[in-house]
C-alpha cells in the first residue's frame, strides 16, 4: 500500500547526507539543511518587511524552504557539479525530480496531496518566495563552507569562493544585507561569539 507513507517518507531526510563528493569534518543531512535553509529563508523574508519595505508572507516562505528538496528522499542528493554539468543532465535530472514529486504526493490521500502539491510545484505566484528559498540554499551552504574551512579542511575552499561570488550576484538588497550583515558571525568561535 503506498497512500499515507508520505510523513514516514519525509522522516527519511536526516539518513539522505549532503555533499557526498567532499571530505567532511561534520556530516550534514538534508533534514539539517532543510532547517537551515528554513531559518535563513525567513531571515531573508523579514528584512526584505523590514528595512526595504516588501509585503514577504514570511511564514510560507519558511515551509517552502522545509521542503524544498524533499525529493532527495527518493533520488538522493545530486552533487552541484554533476547536476549542472550539461544541460541534458540538468534537464535529465528535472524529470527525475518530477517523479519523485508525484510519487511523494502518491503517498498521501487526495484531500491532503492538494495541500503538500502547492509546496512542491513551483507556483508562479511564489516565484519571488522561490528565489529567496533559492539564496537560503546558497547561504546554508556558504555556512557549511565556513564552518569547514574552520575545522581545518580545504577541501570546501573554492566551493566557498564560487557561492559567495554567486550570493553576491543576486540583485536583492535582502541578500545583501544578510551577507553583510549575518554571514561573518559564522567564522567567529562560540567565545568570540558571547
């Protein structure tokens, strides 16, 4: 029976491991990131509310970051540099992706896979929503880069360069503000920190 396995499904993020091509100090999962990309999304959501006065719907934006890579539940996490290598392995893996969309939302009765569709299908209406999930993503993992590189291994360095340049090519005065801002508190030791 595959209806109703879709929260048991869900509870799998935290065995699905990030960055499989790197050496790692500090293992991280995608039920981790999903948090960290949630947390940063809504930071982004607020300050856009705040200080450059957008009308963000905070609280959507943060459930849209927690499942935004659901998926990889069903295909794993792709490394960047193989899912971006050519155009038909990015378009390849879409419809890979696609798959695993519909055979999550199978996993759920029809009144409540209306409810989770919205939240895995790019809605055009969500489309700024997206592109602040999408920089949540790239600052998660920034952080990790950081936090790496300050455990001593170089293997994350030029991952670390390539993403602070593509964060710094985003022309929103939000993701600005938190690179600025936010981001040099990652490289600080919990004692320089208090």
């Amino acid at each position: 029976m595959q209806e109703n396995q879709f929260y048991a499904m869900l509870s799998r993020m935290k065995y699905i491991n990030r960055w499989g091509l790197m050496r790692n100090v500090i293992s991280e999962n995608i039920c981790e990131h999903s948090l960290d990309v949630a947390i940063i999304a809504h930071a982004l959501g607020i300050i856009k509310n705040k200080r450059f006065n957008g009308n963000v719907n905070c609280e959507r934006l943060a459930v849209l970051a927690i499942f935004h890579d659901a998926t990889e539940i069903i295909t794993g996490d792709l490394p960047t540099p193989v899912k971006y290598y050519s155009n038909d392995i990015k378009n390849a893996y879409k419809e890979v992706e696609d798959v695993a969309k519909k055979t999550l939302l199978s996993y759920l009765p029809d009144d409540l896979s209306n409810e989770y569709s919205n939240l895995l299908y790019k809605d055009k209406d969500d489309e700024y929503l997206w592109r602040l999930v999408k920089a949540a993503d790239r600052f998660s993992a920034l952080i990790k880069c950081i936090e790496e590189r300050r455990m001593g291994n170089k293997d994350f360095e030029k991952a670390e360069e390539t993403i602070i340049k593509s964060l710094s090519e985003i022309d929103l005065s939000e993701v600005k503000c938190f690179l600025d801002e936010f981001i040099p508190a990652y490289g600080l030791t919990l004692d320089e920190q208090a």
